[in-house]
C-alpha cells in the first residue's frame, strides 16, 4: 500500500506501508543502528516519535520476547529502507510487521532513508505526517 511522508519543511517522500492502512503523526527522528530494531521499538525515549532507521535492510532477524526494553512498542510509526519478511534467526517467534501490527504502529519502506537523514540532521526537530495515497 502506497504510503506519503509529509514533513514540517514541506518535504514529501513516497513508500509503502508493509502493516496495512493508518496514519502516524508525531516527530521524525532517526537511528542509525545496525540492530537492535526491537529494542528500539520497546525503548520508551521514543514514545510518540516516528523512528527511521538508517540502516537498509531490517526485519531479517525478526522479533522474540527476550529482546523486549519494555511491554510496549512506544514510536508511532517505523521506517526504513527495505523491510525483510522473512527472518532467519532460532530465535525469532514472529516477523517485524506481525509484531508492530499487534502494537497499531505503522511500518513504511521503499524510500530513500539516507535523504531523509540528511533532512532531519540539517533542519533539527521537525513533525511529520505519514498516510496513504
């Protein structure tokens, strides 16, 4: 599904929602970790906030309940590069998009992250809009 992430600068990026239909409203702000996408998503210091990951491929080792920070999923909305549905880790006990689908986040991909970056370094704090087309 077609996802448009509208930013405060007037700057607008085209996805795809891999969670379904929704909309997320908050600040956008970004992380540039390697992994630790779900530690990022249960970390209460992004509560609200529509986190973008720098690096461009997540999903690939999917979810599992020893790497919850917290019982919740805080960020309103995750982005990235390329979304992998198919985890491969003994570990893993379900896929990133079943599990932010359970918490009502929305999940976009298949937009160019390192802009995105470089716009939020630049600019500062700004609010964002993601919905679809």
């Amino acid at each position: 599904m077609k996802a448009l992430i509208a930013l405060e600068d007037g700057t607008v990026l085209t996805g795809r929602s891999f969670t379904g239909a929704g909309e997320a409203v908050g600040e956008i702000v970004f992380n540039t970790g390697m992994s630790g996408y779900q530690e990022v998503l249960t970390d209460p210091s992004y509560t609200g906030q529509l986190v973008t990951m720098t690096y461009p491929l997540i999903g690939n080792y999917g979810v599992n309940d020893e790497d919850m920070e917290s019982a919740s999923v805080h960020p309103r909305a995750f982005l990235m590069r390329e979304y992998q549905d198919v985890p491969s880790n003994f570990r893993a006990t379900g896929t990133l998009a079943e599990f932010l689908k359970k918490f009502g986040v929305l999940g976009v991909d298949g937009f160019d992250t390192r802009m995105l970056t470089r716009i939020i370094r630049n600019h500062g704090a700004m609010k964002a809009i993601i919905s679809q087309h």
